[in-house]
C-alpha cells in the first residue's frame, strides 16, 4: 500500500468514528494534495474555514473542550506556525474532554521547490516548545512506513493519536511529507 493509500486509509477510518470532526482549509474543496485523501471522509464532518490558522486552533479546542475529537488539518507546517499561540499557550497546558488531531505536511519540493514558506520542517521546534503534546513524523525508512517510534504503517500513527489521545487527554501533531504523496 503506498504512503497516500495509508493516508486515505487513516482518514476513512477516523471519519467513521462518530466523534470525529475535520477542519482546516480545502477539506470540503480541492485545492491541495492532503484533499484527496478525504475522500472517505462523509462531507458531513468536514468543516472549512478560511486562512485564520490561530482562530483555527482555538476552535479545535473548544471542540475538544465539548467532546468532539478535532482532526485540524493545516496544510503547510508554516502555517502552523501561526497557530503557535493557542497550541503552546492553551492546548500544551489544558486538558480537553477529547484531544486535537493536528494533521500538518512538509511541503514537496518536486517538480518544483516552492520556496521557504511552504516547505519547512519545524517538528523539533514545535516538540521543544508543546512537551505536552505527542508527536508522529510519518516518513520512511527502508522502504518502509514508520512514524518516527519504529516501523508502523501511517494508520497505526493515527489510530494511536486518536485512542491514546482519548485515554490521555493529549493531544498530537503528525507531520507527513508532501514528497511522499506520490
């Protein structure tokens, strides 16, 4: 199965849960390759927003706060860095009823290289300043799908983020790589 399989995979599954909610930008339009992997996603449960990354955060939580499991979807890891605010001042420190679900992606460099804002890889940034949130690098070794913690396949990443996260009350950032989507 191949990394974009896995992903699509991950997200029918969390779709089915009936506690899942997904937001972010083009998750209910086409406009980025993270959109396709929705689409076993019921439209129902999808929710988009405009390009408000710290406003985006803050609703995630609330939504956590009132027991549904936020899967927000940012699109560039860059602009997660907008949303810096809500997740090292609020969702690091408080407990929520559910967890957030960050789903974020290093932008490809192929064929073409973007440029700087949309290809940065802040994984290390994000753990030093949110110990409190777990974090998946969804990636390959050896030909193989792992997310950063041994040699899993991407849905064992998300399923853990999602039941664990329920359990824990910790939230989670997986970051996938956008040159993998192929």
């Amino acid at each position: 199965m191949s990394y974009f399989e896995e992903l699509t995979k991950a997200m029918t599954w969390l779709g089915e849960k009936p506690d899942t909610v997904f937001l972010g930008q083009q998750v209910r339009y086409p406009g980025n390759a993270l959109y396709k992997t929705l689409e076993g996603v019921p439209l129902s449960k999808r929710i988009e927003l405009g390009i408000m990354e710290d406003a985006q955060m803050g609703i995630a939580i609330g939504m956590a706060m009132a027991g549904k499991v936020p899967i927000c979807i940012y699109p560039r890891m860059d602009f997660l860095l907008l949303a810096m605010n809500q997740l090292v001042n609020h969702l690091n420190h408080y407990r929520t009823a559910k967890p957030v679900i960050i789903r974020t992606c290093v932008g490809s460099k192929h064929p073409l290289d973007p440029g700087p804002q949309h290809s940065g890889c802040y994984m290390r940034v994000l753990e030093a300043a949110a110990p409190f949130i777990n974090f998946y690098e969804l990636n390959t070794r050896h030909g193989e799908l792992y997310c950063g913690k041994g040699e899993t396949p991407v849905i064992w990443a998300y399923k853990d983020a999602y039941e664990r996260g329920k359990e824990s009350k910790l939230s989670s950032i997986l970051m996938e790589w956008g040159d993998m989507y192929d």
